[in-house]
C-alpha cells in the first residue's frame, strides 16, 4: 500500500507543473537548444565596414536576420597558436539562438591570455560601434548591457581575465581555459567546460583552479567531460552536445536574463552521464509551477539548504522526494518564512506550499 501510495503522490505532483507552467516558458525545452537554432543567420567582416580593432586581427560577425532585436551578444577568441577558425562553430550557433556573435584573431597567434583578454575587450567595443554605425544592419540592434566573452584555451583564460578588467561583463564561457596561477576575482557569471583527459590543459591545474579561484559569491559552474580532451569544447556539439545546451542556457539565463532557464540547467545537469564532475556555486530564483495563481514565491533555486517562501499569509509545506517519500511538513508563520533543507542530501526535491507546487534542486 505504501508504495502504491507514494506513486500516486508523485504522479499528482508530476502533473501539477505541467498542466499549468508559466505560459512563457513552455517553449524552453532541451529541444529548443539545438544545434542549429530557429533563426537564420548573416555575417559582417570588415570588408563590410566592420571596425578593424587595434588588439585583435581580423573579425567575423555572425548575427540573426529574423529574430526581434534588440541583441544580446558574445564575444569569443581561440587559444594559443590557433586561428579563429578553431572556434568559429560557435558563431552560427549562437547567432541562430537570436545571440549577436563576434569571432576574432589575435594580433599573434602566441599571445598570452592577458593580450586575449584586451582582444575580447577591444572585440566588444566593435559591437558597440557596430550599434552605431549608419550602414550596420545592427544599428541600434545590439543590448550594450548584455555582453559576454568566451574562448578556448588560453582564450578561455583571457575571457576570464577580461571579466576581471571590466566588471559590466555579464557572463564568460571558458572553453577548457588554460592560465596558471590565476587571479579570478571579478562577478561576471562563469560557466567553465573542461575535458578529463586534457593534456594541455589538465583540468586538475587548470579549469579547476579556476573554479576554485572564482570567488563563492560569484555564480559559477564546472563541467567535465567525460573522456574529453582539449578540443572537446571547441564546438556546440562537444560532449554529445551538453556543451552547446549548457553554454546557451548559462547565457540565456546569466546574459539575456531569461529565469525559464533556470530549471531546465539544473535539471540538465543532475546527474548527467556525460560529466565526469560537475561543480555548482550558483543560484536563481524558481519560478511559480502555477500559472499566475498565486503569488507565492520560492528563491534561491538551486539552494544549499535555506529557502525563502515570500508570501504574505502562513503556509503549510511539505517536501517530498522524487519517489514521493514525504520527508519533511510543517507550518511556517510570520513576515520572514524560511524553509530549511539543511538536513537533506543534494537532489531534486518537491516542495508542496499550500496549494502550490515547486520543483527545487539542492546543493550540497
């Protein structure tokens, strides 16, 4: 009976959220994540009247012709010795996402991650002018608040860097990024992509370190991948694909702020067979499984343990396991309600408030 009981538990607190999700986020799917996206894509060099910038050589913007601007955008560059090419998958990727992208050389192929951090810089006051120019087809296309960096190797270590020298960053995707010793302090949302069996950029000396040396306080994210090496990140389709789906949903949610991205990562990331680790320091604010019925709300999501319930009235609240186990009840009352998780291991959970239902990951 109890087992019968349980499944009928979860089957109902299953078919809640689905039978009234936020209308808005009914297309944010592991599906619309592909590769390539709905929108179709155009390039600008500088033969087009593109800026030639003085710390990078050579331009490629990739841009969406029937999306609704305006943009936000991306800037990436490739690591030591290699040219744009490298990376150049991650152009018509993004851009077919509605993602403004530029791809850009270094003015040496041996520049070190700190020449690449003022590339990307250099690249993104490109994009600013570009949103200015009369005869861009990006004039006044491009969100200047909404810029990211990204690049392999010692690229990925630049665009960390980059964060560093200009804090109004809002997001860096660092491919496999090699730099030593880094000084990483800076806010800017990062989401780091390394391969286990990378030779040149051992994940232990590098992408870890990187990790680590982010500061707690800034929303971050690692991901491993199993077998990988360092070119397994050089595309949208590395690690059967999960880098592309991370990559976009890291910068849709961090970048383009779009919170519908949030439950779809951390759903994506639980236990992904493709990872071979996987660190999380990040948190964002869950959204109402019930279309505006209620205004209940429930953050952090992801959460270490503590969660805020912001509601005015008291509210009963039960959490139950995936398997429908009831773990935790009770009532909260006051202008300050917080539930504590603290006693639960990392996993999803299912938090029942009242009459509403909310699907909340936890970190450990």
């Amino acid at each position: 009976m109890r087992g019968i009981y349980s499944k009928a538990v979860i089957l109902l607190l299953l078919l809640l959220p689905t039978s009234r999700v936020f209308s808005q986020c009914e297309d944010i799917t592991i599906g619309s994540l592909a590769n390539p996206g709905i929108y179709d894509v155009a390039t600008l060099t500088e033969a087009d009247g593109l800026r030639n910038g003085p710390n990078y050589f050579g331009a490629t913007v990739y841009y969406p012709t029937n999306a609704t601007p305006p943009y936000a955008s991306i800037a990436i560059v490739p690591g030591f010795s290699a040219s744009p090419d490298s990376v150049e998958q991650w152009g018509p990727f993004y851009a077919s996402h509605g993602i403004v992208t530029i791809i850009i050389g270094t003015n040496s192929i041996f520049d070190f991650p700190e020449a690449r951090a003022e590339a990307l810089l250099d690249a993104l006051e490109t994009l600013r002018e570009e949103n200015t120019r009369n005869d861009s087809p990006l004039l006044g296309a491009i969100d200047e608040d909404k810029f990211a960096v990204s690049g392999h190797s010692m690229g990925g270590g630049g665009a960390q860097r980059a964060a560093v020298l200009d804090n109004s960053i809002k997001g860096v995707v660092a491919l496999c990024p090699w730099l030593p010793n880094p000084d990483l302090d800076h806010s800017s949302p990062v989401v780091i992509f390394s391969g286990q069996n990378d030779a040149v950029a051992p994940p232990g000396v590098h992408a870890n370190i990187h990790y680590d040396n982010t500061p707690n306080s800034t929303n971050k994210l690692l991901f491993e991948i199993e077998n990988g090496d360092h070119s397994v990140a050089n595309t949208p389709d590395g690690g059967n694909t999960s880098v592309g789906k991370i990559a976009l949903s890291w910068f849709n949610l961090y970048v383009a702020q779009n919170d519908c991205y949030c439950s779809l990562l951390t759903d994506y990331l639980q236990d992904n067979p493709l990872a071979s680790n996987i660190e999380s320091s990040f948190e964002c604010e869950i959204l109402n499984t019930q279309e505006n019925l209620s205004q209940t709300i429930l953050y952090p999501n992801p959460t270490r343990g503590i969660i805020t319930i912001s509601t005015q009235e008291n509210v009963r609240y039960s959490v139950y396991s995936t398997l429908g186990q009831l773990l935790l009840s009770g009532e909260l009352k006051g202008s300050t309600k917080q539930l504590n998780l603290l006693s639960l291991p990392g996993n999803i959970f299912y938090v029942r408030v009242n009459n509403d239902t909310f699907k909340v990951l936890k970190t450990q």
